[in-house]
C-alpha cells in the first residue's frame, strides 16, 4: 500500500496503485485508472483506502504517428511531454495545452482539458478521433464521434468513471515555426482587465490573464494580459529550441512561506515586474504554455498540509460584478491565492460533463488550512451557484455533493450513461464517492 | 549502430531502445511476449529507428537463444551492439520454502544470462568486434539483507561481465557492465523507494553514453557510485543493524 494523493496533496488515500506495461492488464482489476497524479484533488485516488487504482504511466508508447496528417495515436499512459518532443520537430503540436506538460494523454481525456485557446479551439475532446477502451466488464471496445456516440461524449471529462481509457487517437495541430510570439501587458483594475482579456481574445488565439486577488479597493483585480501565438515563418528560426532548465523543490517548505504577506509582496513584486518588461518578444513554447514545469514539484512550496485550487467559470456575459464579488469573498475570508489566472472560456464541447462554458474561469491555489478552507470553497460556491456557473473535477477537492448537485443539471444525463455501461458502478473514485453519490 | 535488446519492452531497457531509435539506429527486439514486441516496434518506428524487426526469445529457454540471434543477424544484415537487460526480480521472501522460484531466478538471471552472452559474444568476435552491454545491478556490490539470492545472481554476472572485459577488449570486444541504483520501473513499483532513485529516461541516457564510449562500468544513475562505495565500506556489523 502506498499514499496516494493529487496534485495539491490533500486529501491522501492509501491505496494500491498497479503498474504495468500491458494496460489492459493493469486496468482489469482496477476501479479506475490514474496518470500521473496532476489532477489536484480526489479524482485520481481510490474509492476507498485499500482499493486497487491502474497506474497508467508505464503504458505509454506510440502505436502510430503520420507525419504528413498529424494524426496520432499512443497509450493513455503517453505524456504531453513527450508527444511535445515526438512532434514539434515535424511541424505538429497538441491542439490544447493546458497548463502542465507532465499529463498522459488518458488524463488529458478525462478531464476533458482546456488552455489558453479555448475561446478559439475549445477542449482536447474536440480533437480525439477514437479511443480504446476497456469497460467495467472487461471487453475492450473501440469508440469515438460516431461509434457509441453517449459513451465518447461522457468519456470525454468523464474522470475516469465510464471506461478504462486504453488508446487515444488524436488530431495534432500544424505550426509554421516552434516558437511563440507574445504580447504582456498590465492593467490597474479587474473591469480594464477583463475588457482587455476579451479584446485580445478577438485577435490571439492564446490568452490568459494572471489577476493579484488580493489588492482591494480601487486596484482590486489588476493585472497582467498574457496573449500569444505561434511564429509565422518569416519571424523565427525553424530548429526547436532545446529544453528549458528546470529546477526541484527538493523538500516541503514551512507554511509561511506561502503566508497572506509572502503572497502580497509576491503579487506586487509579479505586478511591477511586468510594467517595465518589454512588451512583445519571441519565447520557448514550454515557457508559454508550461511556466511552472520550471519548478518540479513546486507542490512542496505549499508545505506539509497542502492545497487545494477551486477553478469555476462564471457565466457573465458583460457584467464584471460577478467576478469582483467573487474576489471580494475569497479576501473576506481571508484566503490568500499564490496563483488567480482569469480565462475567458468560448463554447461548451462535445464532453458531456467538461468544464468549460461561456464566460469567464477563475483560478485560485488556497493553502489548505483545515475547517476555514472548507468554509471558504463552500462561500465560493455558493457564488459559482447564485451566477449559473460550475467548477472543474479535476481541481476540485472540498465541494459538497449537494452544491455540485445545484450547479450540475446534466449530472442526469452522465448518470444515465453510467447505468448503461456500468450498471454495478465498478468504476468509480474518491471524487465519485463525495460527489457522485458512489459507495465507497 | 545495428544493435539487438534483449528485454526492451520494459523499463530501462525501453528507455534505451528510444533513445537509440531517436537517433536512427537500426534495432532488432528479443523477448517473450509477441504482442508487446509488436507494440514496441511499433513505437520505436515512430520515434525514427532507421529498422526494427523483432524475434522471439525468452530468458528461460536457452535453446532458442541461437536462433533469435540468427533472425537478428538477417533482419540487420550485420550487428555491432548486443544489450541484455532482461532479468526476473525477487524478493527474499517471496523464494522462501519455493525451490522452483528459487532455481528459476538464478538459472534465468545467471546461467541463462550467460549462455545468451556467450553466444552473442561469440558472434561480436567473429565479425571483429563489436559492444555487450550487460545489466546488472548495485544489488550485486554488496550482500545485503533485502536484496537477497537476486544481489547475489547480479553479484556473478558482474563478475562474468568483467572478466569477460578484461580477456576480450584486446580483440575488440567491448564490454559495458551496467549497474542501476533503484529506478523506478514497472519491475520496482510497490517497493519502497530509497533516496537517489533514478527515472528510466535519465538511467538510458548514461547508459546509451557508457556504450557509445565503451566504459566497462557505468553506475546509473550517476551518485550510485559513491553510494556504493560507502555501503561496500560499511563494516558487517553495521549492515547487520541496518534492515535495508
């Protein structure tokens, strides 16, 4: 038995994670699969304590690559990293990245991920072609868009809880140059902020703005707007650029360090940084897409008790109050977010329980403080329902079934397609237990 | 280079068969289990091997060992690299009271190992030359309470491999004795990892070095060597305190 955990290393399950080359081996005896650990809560951990979940990683080769069409097809276990080094030197790259390069491609699938072109390109989802799978009952079957359509859909931000996911085939995107173009550019409050999230979204097909959450009053919800793109021929060289250096937090950090005052002084300090940076330059696609893979295990920088993240997305349309308000409850209950990213989301896809919709995701890291964090996710909650929105499984760690329950009327819908393929609910996880209603 | 990977599919072997496909070396797979030759086949074609062709071959049944190399030498036409990384692993108490297991793990992970070299480096010298890489492990440096019978059939082929070396470098034989710290493969999961574990990819890449150079000995990773000089400096009756 080990001690497994997400990403923000709370909460913790003991449990057996069952590694193998053969996944479909792996996967049948298990109640679910796991990548690499990066979804941050309970969605990657075991129904129970005890309980066997499939390690996915060592399955992770490519079982073929067209070079011409960019269409691949690899193991679950296969990571973004790797398919980064297999396929950008030929001209391809993933169609969605999100925010970390160490995730399988199953991962990928089961959280139905996003990234900074969602307004334009939506979820991985929209780019999966087939999946191989393996049922509760052990069969494998071969799905996708137009073979047992309901089962694709509900796979697809499924987390884990329809199908062993054994092969994905995927659509890679072209690129000209594999550099990134990007623009910064700060701004001093969240309605200038937000406006200039949007307009640069009309023109970039990467966005993301980072937001210091804590600054109240006239500057609460100032900025910085991160827009990017890839290089057209004309502007930078066509060898890829070698590996970004990369630094380890070699042990768990005092909690303090990632105090209300360390997180201040950090957000002023980010904020001035980009007032004076040059506003336009040419950069490493990893330092684009994948800033913190600079730090591996930059987890340990929350200390012992850990983290946890609570992403929503809040439909709301032209009015900002909705997002001010939302801050104004996370400073109120004294929360302190190391990282707020705000991303303008564009149309829900095909996942029929993905994240994404209409509007604006918020970001937050809480350092994990027992009782007052629950409070805290439970306020933000009640937000997120009163505005129409949702949260995102695989950051998720406190939310009560009851408000996900209020935010989620296609649950029905997920349920009934669990029924179908799963009748006994084999499949199922730590997350499917708190929120799904799932025996443990 | 033209090379053939006994015990490629898996771990750190794997890691080094995708390094060498990267670069475009020509490749043939020995192993047991045809579908997963298959598989990584596959995968290594895709990451830009110049060939691979694969044969089947396993550990526990020596008399096949001349034909697998036979089907190697005609898919490559010729081979300058031999690498053995296939072994079975056990634990101490997994062999008690099982004399079956027990003789299976030092037939498979020494006499066997050595029947399969030696006919591999039989076919090196005949065409002048060539490189044998061998896996062993730092299991074998030092008898230890964990590492049980397994230390000591890595313990012997160590010694195999380096006496190999000595008596054929001067005609051109080279042979890489390759001993991995704990690395964190399918063969170590659910054991308790001890500080300094290594990953595959950095193991394969020290590896791939120690054979593009010919080093007799290569530790990997790399501070493995300075642990193993101080537990071999350890005095007796302090291993005998140390449950490891």
């Amino acid at each position: 038995m080990t001690v497994l955990s997400g990403w923000g290393r709370v909460p913790t399950v003991e449990g057996h994670e069952r590694l193998g080359e053969n996944l479909a081996e792996v996967c049948r005896p298990a109640s679910l699969s796991r990548g690499l650990g990066r979804s941050y809560g309970d969605a990657s951990l075991p129904a129970r304590p005890g309980a066997v979940v499939a390690g996915t990683r060592l399955g992770d080769r490519i079982v073929a690559f067209d070079r011409a069409t960019g269409v691949l097809r690899a193991e679950a276990g296969f990571r973004l990293e790797q398919l980064e080094h297999l396929a950008r030197p030929a001209g391809w790259v993933s169609p969605v990245s999100p925010g970390t390069r160490h995730v399988t491609l199953g991962g990928m699938i089961a959280s139905d991920v996003h990234g900074k072109n969602h307004h334009v390109a939506g979820c991985i989802g929209a780019y999966v072609q087939a999946l191989r799978v393996q049922l509760a009952d052990g069969s494998e079957l071969e799905i996708g868009p137009e073979r047992e359509p309901a089962l694709f859909a509900a796979t697809l931000g499924g987390m884990g809880l329809t199908c062993h996911i054994l092969e994905v085939e995927l659509q890679l995107a072209a690129i000209a140059r594999p550099w990134i173009v990007t623009e910064e550019q700060t701004w001093p409050d969240l309605p200038a902020l937000v406006a200039a999230l949007r307009a640069a979204s009309r023109q970039w097909p990467y966005t993301v703005a980072w937001v210091d959450a804590l600054t109240r009053g006239r500057h609460l919800g100032r900025g910085v707007v991160i827009t990017g793109r890839w290089a057209e021929a004309h502007e930078a060289p066509a060898t890829v650029p070698a590996h970004t250096r990369t630094a380890t937090v070699p042990f768990d950090l005092p909690t303090w360090v990632l105090g209300r005052a360390s997180v201040r002084a950090f957000d002023e300090l980010f904020y001035r940084a980009h007032h004076w940076r040059p506003r336009r330059g040419l950069v490493h696609p990893d330092t684009f897409f994948y800033p913190l893979d600079g730090i591996r295990r930059w987890n340990r920088l929350y200390g012992a008790p850990g983290f946890v993240q609570h992403q929503c997305v809040l439909p709301v349309g032209d009015d900002d109050r909705v997002i001010t308000s939302y801050f104004e409850t996370l400073t109120r209950h004294g929360g302190a977010s190391f990282l707020t990213v705000l991303k303008d989301c564009g149309a829900e896809g095909r996942g029929l329980l993905s994240f994404p919709k209409p509007g604006l995701s918020v970001a937050l890291d809480i350092p994990m403080r027992g009782a007052a964090t629950q409070a805290l996710v439970d306020a933000l909650n009640r937000h997120v329902i009163e505005a129409g929105g949702r949260i995102y499984l695989a950051k998720d760690a406190l939310t009560r079934a009851a408000d996900f329950a209020a935010m989620e009327p296609r649950l029905a819908a997920f349920d009934a397609v669990r029924r179908t393929w799963d009748p006994a609910r084999r499949l199922r996880s730590a997350l499917s237990v708190r929120l799904f209603g799932d025996a443990p | 280079m033209k090379a053939v990977l006994f015990g490629a599919t898996r771990g750190i072997g794997r890691s080094l068969a995708r390094l060498m496909a990267e670069r475009g070396d020509a490749l043939v797979l020995l192993g047991r289990d045809a579908d997963a030759l298959q598989r990584s086949a596959a995968d290594l074609q895709a990451r830009g091997a110049a060939q691979v062709a694969t044969a089947p071959c396993d550990l526990a049944e020596p008399a096949g060992f001349t034909a697998a190399l036979a089907a190697a030498a005609t898919a490559l036409g010729d081979f300058d690299t031999v690498v053995l990384s296939a072994a079975e692993f056990a634990r101490p108490e997994q062999l008690t009271n099982d004399p079956a297991a027990t003789a299976r793990l030092v037939t498979v992970n020494f006499a066997n190992s050595v029947a399969f070299l030696e006919a591999a480096r039989a076919l090196l010298l005949a065409r002048g030359g060539g490189t044998l890489c061998v896996f062993s492990s730092v299991a074998g440096d030092r008898a230890r309470q964990q590492t049980g019978l397994y230390g000591a059939t890595k313990a012997a082929l160590s010694h195999y491999a380096e006496s190999t070396d000595l008596r054929d470098r001067p005609h051109g034989l080279r042979v890489v004795l390759v001993k991995p710290g704990f690395v964190h493969t399918g063969m170590t999961a659910g054991l308790p990892a001890p500080p300094f574990a290594g990953e595959p990819d950095a193991v394969a890449a020290r590896v791939l070095m120690a054979i593009d150079r010919g080093w007799p000995v290569v530790h990997a990773p790399a501070i493995w060597r300075v642990i193993m000089l101080a537990v071999r400096a350890l005095p007796r009756a302090v291993l005998r305190r140390l449950a490891f």
